[in-house]
C-alpha cells in the first residue's frame, strides 16, 4: 500500500515538476486598472494558467494615452512583453510593418476565426497583407450615455431617455449641486464625448465621413455646427467634473455625485464592481438615446516576436485561450463589452448588454475613429477638445474652425 503510495507521489511530483519545467512566464501588458477592468483581465490569466503556463501581469495605469507609448517603446526598443493589448485599428501598425509582431494566420485558420468573429470588419484590423497579427478579444462601444436613476428621482424630474431630455433636466440638478455631465479630464475623454454628440445628432453616416472620409466641408456644414453648440453646452454641464481618470467620473455617476457620463461601455464594469442593477440603479441610453449605434471599437491583443519557441508556443497558446468560447463569455461579461464571436451564449447579459447585442444584430454598426484614422491624426483631435472643455473662453465657432483644418489634412 505504502510502495504504490509513495508511487503515485513520485508520479505527482514529477508531474508537477514537468508541468512547472513546460509552464512558461508570459509578460502581458495592458491599461486595465480600474476595478471593472481587473475583474475582467483576471478572467483572461485564470484561463492561461489553466494551460499550465504563468500570466505575468503587466498593467499601466493611465489608459490608453499613457500606456501605448511606453508599449510601442520597449517593442522597438528590443524589450517586448509576451503580449500586449491595443484597440481595434491601426494603433499597432506600423510595428506590424516592421515585422516586429507574430504572425497568428495559421492558429487563425485553424481556429476558423474568420468564420466566427463577427463582425468581420474587427478581423480585417488585425490583417496586414493577407496574414493575421492579433486577436479581437471585445467589442467595445463608445455610443454611450449612463445616468444615475435616483439622482433624477431626487430632483423630481423623469429619468431621461434621450440628449434632450438630459440637457433639459440638467438646471434642476445643477439647483441642488449634483453636476450634471461627469466628465474626466485624460484627452481621449473629451474626444469621445464629442464624437458621440456628432453622431447621435448629425447621424453616423456624417461621423464616418468626417473621421473616415475626412470630409472637411461637412465637418464646416451647418450641421456640424449644431453639433459644436452641444458640445459647449456638454461643456457648461460638465462644469464642476474634477476628476482625471474616466472610472473616477463613472464613480461620480454610482454615488450620485453626478447625474450622467457620456462613456463607452467598459463603464459597465465599475457599476458590476458597485453592485449596481441595470435599469433598476442605472440607465443606459446607446446613442444618447437618438441614434443608437454600437461602435465596433474595442481591444485586441498582439505578440511581439521573440527569438524563444517555449515563449512562441505560450504566445499561440494566449490567443487561442482568449478566443475560446468560454474565456469570451467570462472576461466579456465582467469587462462590460460584447464578445467577437457570435456563437457564445450570453445567458448572463444584462439590460444594456441586450441593447447592445439587439443593436448589433440589427447591423446598426459604425467603425471607431481608432480604426478611421491614423493615432497621429486622433492625437491632434483629442488636444483640440481637451483646450475646448477645459477653456470656455474658446467659442464652438472657433473650435469647429481648428477641427476643420485638423479633419482637412487627417490621414
Ligand atoms: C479603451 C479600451 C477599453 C477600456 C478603456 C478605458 O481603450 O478599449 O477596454 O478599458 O480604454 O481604459
């Protein structure tokens, strides 16, 4: 009994041993660290670890704008993490061009991505040349405004159901000191407020011309005008919104500090994390209520190429686990984004999460400006609205003016 004991241990250990000698380290960078953002990810390391190998945990704080550069420099500087997160788009590639990343054509194929990611188009931003270089894990939509119920009830107006309604309710909120537009101040912010006002007002066809087609003469139209009239409205409505991190205005919105955020969906995560009930705590209103679109925007994630097959063979491993049904249910329903596979049973959704995947169904879809235009182009658009929410002294005439020149001469 003891001998074959003492068998079966010395199998386990060995095991263990040979499981712990294959398990590779795989660094992987990413700006998730708000708490929504950490529960999700934390799915996406439960599920490689279960492959046997070791998720090292590599978050930036700061967002996007803070966390890309410091990404694209340790690639080029010849010190790449295992994997890395960027957004749907072109953000990753001129790194691509340069052959510094993985190609995953083969694991895609195999894996029939192409049949299942949908839409399509989130595939067509990982494909440089015919060959596949990331893997979609999200569709996350911009296209959002999220309002605090009570903090209406309170104030004894009608929870609003669309941008009218909000910017009607906002003087009896600004009467007993609640702002009524939470707004953070990192660029990219004021920049996804303001192209979420265009599209609900002026139409997602008018946003895909200005930001995709560059169209300079709609974006000095009449139309874009009104646009420009809301936003400094926004502005006025934002007035009191101190914060710096978008999460850090979500929170604004949980505790009733505020009334409403103009956000994408990855705000859901904080209000998961707060307990709070779709429709019961909060509201969420996709294209401010107006024109409800879901914007295909979101993350993938890339694999910088590295001179080691055990690393190479942990990378293959990482996206195929990111794509796996289960991982996509897991990590989706905690990060507040829709998965990119359509085959997935979203039992779990929630009320916006249903309003989304409605939205999507019906094909009401309009590409992110980071799929639209180049990171230098968007980066010349984020610093025009940051001056303009944060300097009411500049007239929308004046800013529409400098968004004109910035769209003319955008790639
Ligand atoms: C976006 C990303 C989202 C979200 C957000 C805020 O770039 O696609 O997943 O987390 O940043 O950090």
């Amino acid at each position: 009994m003891m001998k074959a004991l003492r068998a079966v241990f010395a199998a386990t250990t060995a095991l263990c041993a040979a499981s712990a000698a294959n398990a590779t380290d795989l660094e992987v960078t990413h700006w998730w660290t708000s708490g929504g953002e950490a529960a999700a990810v934390a799915e996406f390391a439960k599920a490689f670890n279960a492959t046997g190998n070791n998720w090292v945990d590599g978050a930036i704080a700061g967002s996007g704008g803070t966390a890309r550069p410091i990404i694209i420099s340790r690639i080029t500087g010849g010190d790449p993490m295992g994997a890395t997160q960027f957004n749907h788009g072109r953000q990753a590639e001129e790194l691509v061009e340069a052959g510094l990343m993985l190609d995953l054509t083969d694991i895609a194929e195999e894996g029939k991505w192409r049949d299942i990611v949908r839409p399509t188009s989130l595939l067509d931003s990982c494909t440089v040349d015919g060959r596949i270089y990331c893997v979609p894990v999200n569709i996350h939509s911009q296209q959002w405004l999220w309002l605090n119920n009570s903090v209406f009830e309170n104030a004894g107006v009608a929870v609003p159901t669309n941008w009218d309604e909000f910017t009607a309710a906002s003087g009896k909120l600004q009467e007993s000191g609640i702002v009524p537009l939470a707004m953070g101040q990192q660029p990219w912010q004021t920049t996804l407020a303001f192209q979420v006002i265009l599209t609900a007002l002026a139409g997602p066809e008018a946003y895909t011309k200005i930001f995709g087609d560059q169209d300079a003469e709609l974006a000095a139209g009449p139309e874009t005008a009104k646009v420009f009239e809301a936003a400094a409205a926004a502005r006025e409505m934002a007035k009191g919104s101190n914060v710096q991190n978008w999460n850090d205005a979500t929170t604004m919105v949980i505790t009733g500090k505020a009334g409403g955020q103009i956000m994408g969906d990855w705000a859901q995560g904080e209000f998961q994390v707060a307990d709070q009930v779709a429709g019961e705590d909060y509201t969420c209103l996709p294209g401010l209520g107006v024109n409800e679109v879901i914007m295909t925007g979101g993350d993938a994630f890339y694999f910088p190429k590295v001179d080691d097959p055990e690393t190479t063979k942990a990378q293959l491993e990482l996206a195929k686990v990111m794509m796996s049904p289960e991982t996509q249910v897991a990590f989706n329903l905690k990060k507040g984004s829709l998965p990119v596979r359509g085959d997935v049973d979203l039992a779990a959704a929630n009320d916006c999460m249903r309003k989304g995947l409605d939205i999507l169904a019906k094909g009401n879809i309009i590409q992110s400006p980071d799929q639209l235009m180049s990171a230098d182009s968007l980066t010349q658009v984020n610093d025009l609205f940051v001056e303009f929410f944060n300097n009411p002294d500049m007239s929308a005439e004046d800013a529409q003016a400098l968004f004109v020149s910035i769209v003319g001469n955008a790639d």
